[in-house]
C-alpha cells in the first residue's frame, strides 16, 4: 500500500468548517484534459423522456434523441422516471444528515487500508497524487451476499432502508436505458441489459460530498476521468452545478435539472458498442459558497463475464475496435495506478 493511504488528519470537510487553506496536495494541476475553468458553457446535453419508453406513441423519436445524445455526449438528462421531487429530495436528505454526523461517529465506516469500501477519501496511489476535495462513502450494494454491512450506516436509523428501496427503482430504470439503447441501434433488446441486470451482475453506490472550497479556481472536488461502468446514474445536487463534461477538446458544466437524473455511460458500454457510443471524460469542481451532495449508482457486470462489441456492430465499415475484456473494473483499477487510459489499452 503506498504512503498516505490511511485516516486523513483532516477530511475535505473539517477543513472546510475549519476554513482551512487547502494544503499543497490539493492543488490542481494542468494535465492533458486542460486547465481548470470554473465558469465553463453549459451542455447542451439532451433531455430524455424516458417513460416515452414504455409506450409506442412517442418512442422512436426518444430514441433517435437517445442515439444522438450517446453518440456525441455520451450522457443524457433523464425525467419522467417515476419519482417524484419529494422522494429524491428525501434521498438526498437522508445523505446530507449522514455527512453532518460528528467525525466520531462517520469514522466507525472508515474504509481501511487497501480498499475502496467505506467511509473517507480516496485511495493514495503515489506521493505525487493530487486529492479530490471531497468526502465520501463508497458501497457495494449488488450482489446482495457480497456486501459489507460494517460499512452500512446505521445513523441516520433510515439510510439503509432507502439505500435498498432506491436500489431497486435504479435497477428497472437501468434495464429500460439498455433496453432503449439496444433499440437505438436496431439491436435485439436484451443485448446489453443481459451483461448488467443479472444476479451476480455488480450495483455500486458512491455518495459524496462536496465541501466548500475558498480556492475553485485551483482544486477539484473530483479529478477528470471517465467511468468504468456500464452506465452511471448520477442525482444531483439542485442546489448548485459542479460537474462538468468534456466535449470536443472543450470543457462544459452539465446543468442541474431538479427531478432529472444524469446518465452517462461508462467504458464498458463504449466497448460493448464498439466505440459507436461515447463513455465521456468529465470531473466536478469546487464552489467558494456552496458545498453539495451527490448520489451516483454504477452499473458492472459480474466480473467473471467477458465484455466486448456486440458482434453485428463489428464489419468491414466499422471493424472490431476494441479486445474482449474481462473484470474491467480491475484492469481499470490497474491503469490508473500506472497512469494510463484504460480504454486506449484494450484498443485493437
């Protein structure tokens, strides 16, 4: 395990109560996705109606929207999902009074040393690692029999219940965005929901906050990375933007649409579409006023199932860009520790 990986002195957001400078190792630096802007253009990132998914009426002009909005963003805006305001601003409640318990308390979930489950920071990889100002708590939520209840919450006395009940209502909604993107693309519909929504198939909450930070113009609340997921469902904070999408070589904030949920696609559904699909570059910055909460649930196939392009999607125009892979989360894991895109490494 490399130096540092154990219980910050203090967390992003004793510091931010503290008001604290951030210390040197938070301080961004320029990388090849470029510098750090905090005012970029908002996204025109699609609007999605996806219970037009569910009828016929409307669904084939949904889903050429759909096609559009992953073949250039790689994300999309999602409403009429079938859950109200008031149950995801009592989700995002229920978050925000865990991350307002005393350190005392939120430290009983401490992820420990070499692992990513649990309560606290990210793992440090090296010496030189710029850290993200944030705090969070990571589960594994799917399958069931692999969790570790120990790093559970039981305070506040309802999280695990609403981390449950929110789990199921990701699962439909996940099958019917694989459903639709088959769809999209003429596929057979359960071409990529079968890698995603079976039984041993891998759930992944990760629920952060993001304190307020005196210096956004040079800390990050999350560095820029795309994800390896299948897709990731990520809700907002309606209290104020912070994430940001990278498109075209240029940076845009992603705006925050109160009863939406924010889709973006990972690795694993650029692979699986041979690279018709985008899995988008994209990273949250820091706000001197406001912090904010978010909730993203992360989609993986069991890692035992290999995952590569669907073969009709593989020909003589569009020839097989990408290696079959298998527990990508893991070969993910091992390029960023190496400093290297994981998706340039299974490029054919």
């Amino acid at each position: 395990m490399a130096a540092g990986d154990s219980l910050p002195a203090k967390t992003a957001q004793q510091m931010a109560v503290d008001g604290d400078q951030p210390p040197s190792k938070y301080i961004f630096n320029n990388t090849k996705f470029g510098p750090l802007e905090t005012s970029p253009p908002f996204a025109p990132v699609p609007i999605i109606d996806i219970g037009c998914f569910f009828s016929s009426s409307n669904q084939q002009t949904e889903l050429q929207k759909l096609r559009s909005a992953l073949t250039t963003w790689g994300c999309f805006q999602a409403v009429n999902h079938g859950h109200s305001d008031s149950y995801l601003d009592n989700l995002r409640q229920v978050f925000r009074q865990f991350f307002e318990l005393p350190l005392e308390e939120k430290r009983k979930y401490f992820r420990e040393t070499g692992s990513v489950e649990g309560y606290g920071n990210d793992m440090t990889y090296s010496e030189n690692q710029v850290q993200d100002w944030c705090d969070r708590l990571f589960l594994r939520i799917l399958p069931e029999d692999q969790r570790k209840l120990r790093f559970w919450p039981e305070n506040p006395s309802n999280l695990r219940d609403i981390i449950d009940d929110y789990t199921m209502k990701i699962k439909s909604i996940s099958v019917v965005i694989f459903e639709a993107m088959a769809r999209s693309l003429d596929l057979e519909e359960h071409c990529f929901s079968k890698h995603f929504t079976e039984e041993h198939d891998v759930l992944q909450g990760r629920f952060i906050l993001y304190p307020p930070c005196p210096t956004p113009d040079q800390v990050l609340g999350l560095k820029a990375h795309s994800d390896r997921s299948g897709i990731t469902l990520l809700l907002q904070d309606p209290g104020v933007e912070g994430l940001q999408v990278l498109n075209d070589g240029k940076w845009y904030m992603v705006p925050v649409i109160r009863d939406a949920l924010f889709i973006n696609l990972g690795d694993q559904m650029q692979i699986m579409s041979n690279g018709i699909f985008k899995s988008p570059v994209h990273r949250v910055v820091t706000n001197k006023a406001k912090g904010r909460i978010s909730v993203a649930m992360f989609t993986e196939p069991d890692p035992n199932k290999e995952i590569g392009p669907v073969d009709v999607l593989v020909d003589e125009k569009r020839p097989r860009a990408y290696k079959t892979v298998k527990n990508y989360a893991i070969f993910n894991h091992e390029c960023f520790q190496k400093g290297v895109i994981a998706l340039d490494a299974v490029k054919i």
